[in-house]
C-alpha cells in the first residue's frame, strides 16, 4: 500500500465539508429615520403599527436621548421561510402607491434591512426582479446584515 492509498482511505466516506444550502433564519425590516420624524404621522401614513419608533431627543434608559426620529417595522421569518417570501410579506403590510413613498423619501432617510442567520458557512438566496422593484418603489436603500452565529 503506497502512501497516497493510505491518504484515500482515512478520507474515504467521509465528508469534508458541505457547500451552499438555505439561509437558516432571517429577519426583514423597513425603517425611516429623520429629525423631524413624527412616529403617529407615520404611523397613519403607513397603515401599519411600527415594531418601534422615537421621536429624536426621545429618552433612552441609562442612555443620551436619540440624536434622529426612528420608525420601523420589522418581521422574523418562519423557520423555513425565505429571505424573499419574508420581505414580499412585510412589503405587502405598506403602501403600494409611488407617490406615498416619494412623498416620504423627500423628508426621510428609509432603509429595507435584511438579517441573515447563519449556522454553517456558504449559505445563499436571491431576490427576483419583482421583489427588487418593491423594494425600488420605496426609495430606500437595501442593507443586509449577515450573522454567523453557529460558526467559530
């Protein structure tokens, strides 16, 4: 037996490593931040009751005040739910009318945040081009936020 037979058969049968798979967990959030942000006229102008909101110079506990007003909604994806399925839900809870959102853009800076929870490396999603376009009608940037948590 030659030292290259002895090498294939410690590493036969067995698995080295796995590649690619689902996100394992993730969260899906539209936020608006502004000075002058007002969290009850949001609030009616979206619709929606937001997961939390602060007006700047709001007080935090054992904090400063916020130095910006906070609006946001935020969804935690089932455990096998997609990052697109999830942000498509939240998406459809909020105005659909270009206007609405244009309106908004103009006096607030908006953001739809994606969480990723990952318990093993090389883990993947896409987001079509109709979820994209949601996401382009609100004028907001698009932000991903990726944990290893189960790595190290």
């Amino acid at each position: 037996m030659t030292e290259d037979d002895n090498v294939t058969s410690i590493w036969k049968n067995k698995v080295v490593a796995e590649v690619g798979g689902r996100v394992d967990r993730t969260s899906a959030t539209v936020a608006l931040y502004g000075d002058e942000l007002d969290p009850d006229e949001l609030t009616a102008t979206l619709g929606c009751l937001p997961s939390h909101a602060h007006r700047r110079g709001d007080r935090k506990p054992h904090n400063p005040p916020w130095e910006t007003g906070a609006w946001l909604v935020t969804m935690e994806g089932e455990p096998d739910q997609d990052p697109e399925s999830l942000l498509v839900s939240l998406l459809e809870r909020l105005p659909q009318e270009a206007d609405t959102w244009r309106g908004l853009s103009r006096r607030f800076r908006i953001s739809v945040g994606i969480g990723l929870f990952l318990s093993d490396w090389n883990r993947g999603f896409e987001l079509s081009s109709d979820c994209l376009r949601r996401v382009l009608l609100t004028g907001a940037s698009l932000d991903f936020d990726i944990y290893a948590n189960g790595l190290g």
